[in-house]
C-alpha cells in the first residue's frame, strides 16, 4: 500500500484472523469445497511467514470452531488433514532461524489420536522461541473455552484452594486458553461476513474489527497490511474519553 507507514513500527500486538471463504471460493471455480481448505491452508502458511518477517507477536488463527462438527464427515476428515500436513510440513522445514511457535488452542481431546500427538510434538519444539507466537484455534468455541475455565476454577473452589470472591477478571482470564497473552488487538474476517462466529469472544472485549470482501484462500499480505492501517485510524478508548 502506497500511503502506508512502515509495518514494522506500530504494529498491534496480537492479531486474530477467522479465516473464512474456502467454500465460496472452490464453488465459484465450480470445485469441491476441500480444494478450498487446500487453497487456505496454502494462505495460512504465507500469512504466518509474513507475520513472523514483520515482526509480529501473537498471531491467533481460526481453523476449525466446535461448531464445524456439523459440516459433512469427508469435509472435516479433509480439514484435520491439512492441519496433519500443516504440522508435517513446520516440522520437515523447522531450522534454528525460525523462531515461529505453534500453539493449539481449544478442545483437543476430540481429536484423533494422532493429531493428538502432532499437536504435542510441535507445541514441545516451539518451547523457549522467542518470535511469533501462532495460536491455532481448532475444535475452538469461545464459549466452551469459559465453560472449561468456570469448570476449573469450580473445582478449585471445591478443594478449598480458592473462595468464591476470589474469582475475578483476571482469574477467568487465567484459565482461558490464552492464558498469559495479551488480547487481540485487531480481529479480521474475509469473507465478507460481519461476525465473530464464538472466535476469542471474552478476549475480544476492545478489539477492533477489519472485515473485508476478500475470500481467505485470496488473502494476500497487502490485504494484512491494509487490515493493519485500518486499524491504525482507528481511536481505541476503552471506555475513557
Ligand atoms: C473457513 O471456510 C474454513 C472453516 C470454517 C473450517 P468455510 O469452509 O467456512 O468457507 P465458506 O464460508 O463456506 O465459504
Ligand atoms: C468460522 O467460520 C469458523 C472458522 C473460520 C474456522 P464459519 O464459516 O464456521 O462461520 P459461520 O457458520 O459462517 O458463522
Ligand atoms: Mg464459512
């Protein structure tokens, strides 16, 4: 983008994007749908690679939400696939000048057995990194996550570890997946779709919202870019004047 800053200065801290459109975009081409997931699985390594180069922090990736489940069973055997060969791939090419970290967020214990395992593996390699920290949302549902964190601090309560006054903003956010990480500061959809579809919503409390008309395997680095200088015209106030 021509009138842009420099990306490297500014930035926010932590960007959330759903990425969303794969469907749309095999249709229009007359495919079938997994073409699409192909395609944005393809997308998803490109941003990662450009977040990283820009020097961001927290990156957090909608891939698969907890209500995807509905969707036809070759669709979602297709998806969790490509998320296979996605932590496949990251570790067939993982040298010690990538400091990207993988993170997997959401309910995991759904998932087969040897995703599982992947998951496991790669979480292991990215510990001590020091660069992008990536959040993959899978088996994800904003909701669910409060539900598995009121869970946890119940439990607590029932051990005596903690008293019920003692639970707090901060206590939630303690027990969310994203324990430790700050909140999305720009949260961005393709697709043309204006909603959050149960993405991060506790975290999203002042996050700032760039949806654009662009389908996710057509995302580009420019689209992040103008995502990013949306956000920077905007006023963030929280509540103060
Ligand atoms: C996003 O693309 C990927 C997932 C939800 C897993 P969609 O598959 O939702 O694509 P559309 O919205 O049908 O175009
Ligand atoms: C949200 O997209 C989930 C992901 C992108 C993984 P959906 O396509 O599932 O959302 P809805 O159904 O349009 O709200
Ligand atoms: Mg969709």
């Amino acid at each position: 983008m021509a009138n842009n800053q420099p990306l490297q200065t500014d930035l926010p801290e932590h960007i959330g994007i759903i990425m969303d459109g794969n469907g749309r975009w095999a249709k229009k081409r007359g495919l079938p749908r997994n073409y699409g997931h192909r395609e944005g699985a393809k997308t998803f390594r490109k941003i990662v690679e450009y977040c990283s180069k820009i020097g961001l922090h927290y990156l957090t990736v909608y891939a698969f939400s907890t209500e995807n489940w509905k969707r036809p069973k070759d669709e979602i055997d297709s998806i969790m696939e490509l998320l296979e060969q996605y932590i496949d791939d990251a570790f067939a090419h993982r040298n010690k000048d990538d400091n990207v970290r993988t993170k997997f967020i959401g309910d995991m214990s759904a998932l087969s057995p040897v995703l599982q395992e992947k998951i496991a593996r790669i979480e292991k390699v990215g510990e001590g990194k020091q660069g992008l920290l990536v959040n993959v949302a899978l088996n994800y549902g904003g909701r669910n996550e409060i539900v598995h964190a009121v869970k946890q601090l119940g439990e607590k309560i029932k051990s005596g570890e903690i008293s019920p006054d003692q639970i707090d903003e901060q206590s939630i956010g303690n027990h969310l997946y994203t324990v430790g990480q700050p909140d999305p500061d720009l949260i961005i959809r393709p697709s043309g779709e204006e909603r959050l579809s149960n993405f991060l919503i506790w975290q999203a409390a002042y996050s700032e919202f760039v949806f654009m008309d662009v389908l996710w395997p057509d995302f580009t680095s420019d689209h992040l870019d103008q995502a990013i200088y949306t956000f920077r015209q905007r006023n963030r106030r929280f509540g103060g004047v």
